[in-house]
C-alpha cells in the first residue's frame, strides 16, 4: 500500500502516471505470483501420502 503525501498540487498527468506505474507493478507481480504457483503445481517434490504402496513387516 502506498501512502502519497503530496507537497505541492499534483496535476491529472501526475496522478494518472503514478496510477499506471502502479497498476504496472501490481500486474507484474501477479503474474509473477502466478508462474510460481504453476511452478509448484506441476513438479511435486515428494509423492503424496498413501500414493507408494508400503511393505508391511512379515513376522
């Protein structure tokens, strides 16, 4: 969150490219987030419980 605390008037112009910087970075970010979480998805480091089927001791 950003907190803008103006010392002189700020014009449309001014206000209207600080918008789109941010709207930039947020998008970047997202998306960003996103190739992550596909990341993640996709390549499983371990197999899940009860996907291996386990020996049981013989006595």
């Amino acid at each position: 969150m950003f907190v803008l605390v103006p010392t002189t008037p700020l014009d449309a112009n001014t206000i209207r490219f600080i918008a789109e910087s941010t709207n930039a970075m947020l998008e970047a970010r997202a998306a960003e987030q996103t190739t992550r979480d596909e990341r993640a998805n996709g390549a499983r480091r371990h197999a899940p419980i009860g996907a291996r089927p386990t020996a049981l001791p013989v006595n």
